[in-house]
C-alpha cells in the first residue's frame, strides 16, 4: 500500500466543511485519516475508529502487545491537529499531582498558585496507562467526564476541545494494574492495533512512509470543534434510538455477562454512529453506523462471567451475538 502524498492530503480546502455540508464533513475526515496513514501504514480500520473518536469528543483506549505502533497512532492523531498536545509516560512511582497539577505558595505574591499537570492540553496521550498504580489511574476520572480538575476544592476546566488518548499492553503482561470499570466506561472506543500484514511490515523495513516529528497538521483546533458540533446534527430517525437502547439492554441481561453496557455507552454509540455517518456523506444515520461501532464502542464496558471467560469468550463475541439477536430497522433516510 502506498502512503498518500502530502500534496494529496493538502488537497483538500481547509474551510471544506464551513459550508455545513456531508461532503464538507467528509473531505476533511479523509483528510485526517489519509495524514495519519502517511505514518501508520496498512491500519485504515483503526486510524478511521481513531478520527471517528476525536470528532465524537470521546476518549480512546488503544490496547495491543508492545511494538504493534499503539504510541504511534496516539502522536499521529495528535499530530494531525494543530492544538495543544501533552504526553505523559504512566510509571508505578507517577502520582496524581503529576498529571493534574498541584497548589503551592508564592512567597513573594503571598498566595497559594496552582500549576497546571499535562493534562491541561487538547490532546493528552497516556502511555502505557495501565502501569501506573490505581491511584494515580482515578486521577483521570473527573477529568476525562467533567472536563475540569478539582484541586483543592477549586475546579479548573480543561480546554476544549480535549480529548485523552492512552495506550496499554494487555492486563497479563508484568507490571501491570487492570484499569478499573469505571475508567474502562469514561473511554468512548478501545480498539487493537493488531500486527501489520506482510506488505506493510515491509514497508516499514524499508523505510516508506514519514516520521511522525515531520507530520503536519491537518486541522486546526476550532475546524475540530465545529466539526464535532456538525456531528451532533445529524439526523437519527425513531427506529434507531430504539435499536441502540435495544442492543445496550440485551447486554444488561445476557448470560454470559456480569456488567452490560452502560447509559454512557448508548450515548457514546450515538455519538459514534453519527459521525460515521456523515464520514460517509450521509446526513441521517442508518442501522449499519451501529453495528459497525458497536464492538469498539461496547465491549470494553461489558464483564464477563467466569465461565464465559474460560470458554475463551471476549466482550467482542457477547456483541455479534447480540447485534444478530436484536432485529435492526429496515433502511431509513433522512426526514
């Protein structure tokens, strides 16, 4: 597969989707994803689940083995808009001042300032999340729901748009805390970067493709926020609410599971399926924007029962099963 050229990418006019169009809206995701491609090569799936988080204003949780690029993905989605970006490397010894900021006393104005922690950026990317103790995880809780920071009893609201983006290497390898469900729920989509195919690990050898240092931004931090806020427009027929809240409801009562999908995780499906839909041109939502979300939007909130565990069952497999129980609505347009 051949990276698309940077002349390919600049192609496209910046204030395409000002006009409030589909077309608008789906020039500019294909510009977002075809940047990141220069980089991520032979993972058009997940750069799309990726650009389809960021535009839902949700948060994304990227989990594989070391060395499958996840930290990659995480800068180049970083990378390809121009706003303020903060990484920080998850290690046992982190605390949670060091992601939030802390209070401290200014001898010579006589008052207590608070310096601002990393997370105080449009994109955060926590690497390796997961190595950090349970602590310091829970100190992105508030945040990542309430965008603000409550630091010694005083909120302080993060900037808009903002959006965290963390990595982790799967729950059995060493030095590793599981996130807890309650963190697992604040991520909008989790997905798996999964070995590159033969013809794009080539490449890689080889040297194709760019570095990510010399990515450039493709979009600016308030073409972001206006797409985001086109995204909410879009139209979702009935029929669709009731198969969305349908799907989250059979999770809740399915023998394999001991947690089904939250209220949030509707929610975030909705968010979700609209963007899809207006990715594809599409002003309305149809009912395969849901089943195509539905995996990576779901099934890192669902936990299993012991018995399905060991039959080698996965969150995944519970929401095919469930998208074939549930009975879509036919095929429906715009009003």
């Amino acid at each position: 597969m051949s990276a698309p050229s940077a002349d390919a990418v600049a192609a496209v006019r910046p204030d395409a989707a000002r006009t409030g169009t589909p077309d608008g809206f789906a020039q500019r995701f294909e510009a977002l994803a075809s940047n990141i491609e220069r980089v991520v090569r032979g993972k058009r799936e997940v750069v799309e689940l990726g650009v389809t988080c960021i535009l839902s204003e949700g948060h994304l949780l990227v989990e594989d083995v070391p060395g499958v690029g996840k930290t990659t993905l995480a800068r180049c989605l970083a990378a390809s808009i121009d706003a303020s970006y903060q990484r920080v490397q998850f290690t046992p010894d982190l605390l949670p001042s060091d992601i939030t900021g802390v209070t401290v006393y200014n001898q010579h104005k006589g008052a207590f300032e608070f310096h601002s922690g990393p997370v105080f950026a449009n994109v955060v990317l926590g690497d390796e999340i997961n190595r950090a103790s349970p602590k310091t995880q829970s100190a992105l809780l508030e945040v990542m729901e309430e965008r603000r920071v409550t630091v010694d009893g005083r909120p302080h609201p993060v900037p808009r748009p903002f959006m965290v983006i963390a990595t982790q290497n799967p729950v059995d390898m060493d030095g590793t805390y599981a996130l807890p469900e309650a963190q697992l729920d604040r991520f909008l989509m989790r997905v798996s970067m999964g070995y590159p195919d033969l013809e794009a690990e080539v490449s890689v050898l080889q040297g194709g493709g760019v570095q990510v240092d010399s990515l450039a931004a493709v979009a600016s931090r308030e073409e972001v926020a206006w797409l985001v806020e086109l995204a909410t427009r879009v139209h979702v027929a009935p029929a669709l609410y009731d198969y969305i809240a349908l799907v989250a409801a059979a999770s809740r009562s399915a023998v394999e599971l001991r947690l089904g999908a939250s209220p949030r995780g509707s929610l975030a499906l909705l968010r979700a399926a609209r963007v899809r839909a207006m990715a594809d041109a599409r002003p309305y939502v149809i009912p395969e924007d849901v089943r195509a979300l539905a995996a990576p939007v779901l099934a890192h909130r669902l936990v299993l029962t012991p018995e399905a565990e060991l039959r080698g069952r996965t969150g995944a497999d519970v929401i095919a099963d469930l998208l074939q129980a549930v009975v879509a609505p036919p095929v429906t347009s715009a009003r």
